[in-house]
C-alpha cells in the first residue's frame, strides 16, 4: 500500500491517521493521482487541506459543512464556500454575505475571503474536498465522502458545545453523525440563489451560533470581515 502522508495539521493528522490508513484512502490517493495527469484539479495540492490547516481541533467551535470546492480557475482554496481575495463572489457567498449583513449589521465585505472565520474555530468544510476543473461534482463518490464523514462523527463523538451549521438537503442529510444530546444543528435552506429566498435570508445563523457559544460560555465569533479595513 501506498504511504500517505497528507500536508495536514498535527493534531487532525494524529486524529485521522486511521483514515489516512483505510484501504479507501488509499483507493482515493491513486484516483486523485491518475486525475492530475489528464485534468486541472481544485484546490491545489497544499491547499486540499487548508480547512483543517486553518483550524486545529482544540480551536474548534462551528463547523460550516459545503458539498464541492468551486471549479472555476482561481476560486477554491480549500475553504468551503470561501474565495481568495480578489475573486468575484459566487451567487452562494454573495447570499451568506448579504444575511451576514442583515443579520450582524456588519459592513458588505470587499472580499469573499472567509480565513478569518477559520482562524477563529470555523470549520469551513467541504464534503468533497476536491473536484475537476469546471466539472463539479466530479470527485463525488470517489473516497472523500466517507473521509468527511468520520470527520463529522469524530467532532460530534469528542468534542461538545460544538455548532454545525447545515445549509440545504445534502448538508442537512449529515444530521443522523451528530450527537445532539452534547452538539447544536442549525438548519436553513441552501444559500444558492435557488433557495436563499426561502429562508436562507432570515435565518439569522451568525447571531444565533454566537447566541450558543455565549451560553455554552465560548467565546463569539467575529464574523464581520471588515475588521480593522478602511476604504
């Protein structure tokens, strides 16, 4: 078997190492390798992890839970639903902005970049941690999902007072790993700009997981990503 040793940090990689050692990790490094040879492949290498990277386990405190890095050149960083600076906002980061906005009172943000969450204890997690240039979905089914998973179910099983924000039918579908008796769920429709207008404006997530995280006697989050910019 191959030896896999992913660019991830210390104490998640200590964590998953069981994973890291499945047959269907494996499975899935040799299918990711053969997809590098014929295609563009988002996000980068280095960047694979970055959600994990950004946010070691005992910083932990809400997990945001998307399905597929975006496809287009220059858009996945590793950090679901997250741009780099500069890069337009896809319609679903353009809705979390506006009920950010709405919901916090904080300033539209300039950049769509979310790595300011993640350094606070935002887990900022795509199920499929990968995807093909311009063809998403197309990592789906390949090994990530059941990574992804034992993600979730060892953040639920270990940890407590934890936040999982799930948005839309495929994220909500992940509600059977958590344990609630220990974990919050909040639930909204899905940000694209196919439901945001069903609820997912109005749902108020960023004030009612500080709400949680108060009474858990966590410190807020800082949602507002225009901290210390002036324009």
């Amino acid at each position: 078997m191959t030896t896999i040793n992913p660019q991830i940090e210390a104490s998640w990689k200590e964590l998953l190492q069981g994973e890291f050692e499945k047959d269907y990790f494996n499975e899935l490094k040799t299918f990711l390798l053969s997809e590098k040879l014929a295609f563009p492949i988002f996000p980068p290498g280095p960047l694979i992890f970055e959600a994990f990277n950004k946010t070691p386990f005992d910083k932990l405190k809400v997990v945001i839970l998307g399905q597929d890095p975006y496809h287009g050149i220059g858009q996945a960083h590793g950090l679901c639903f997250s741009v780099p600076e500069g890069v337009a906002f896809p319609p679903s980061l353009n809705n979390i902005l506006t009920e950010l906005k709405r919901d916090t009172g904080c300033q539209f943000p300039t950049s769509g970049n979310l790595i300011s969450w993640a350094e606070q204890g935002v887990l900022l997690l795509n199920a499929t941690l990968t995807v093909r240039a311009n063809q998403a979905g197309s990592h789906q089914g390949k090994g990530w999902e059941q990574f992804t998973d034992a993600v979730i179910k060892l953040i639920s099983d270990t940890r407590e007072n934890i936040v999982f924000l799930l948005w839309g039918k495929y994220a909500q579908n992940k509600r059977s790993l958590i344990n609630t008796t220990k974990n919050f769920i909040l639930e909204a429709p899905h940000p694209s700009p196919l439901s945001a207008y069903r609820g997912f404006i109005g749902c108020s997530a960023f004030s009612k997981t500080n709400k949680i995280l108060a009474e858990s006697g966590l410190g807020p989050i800082d949602w507002n990503l225009m901290r210390g910019v002036t324009i």
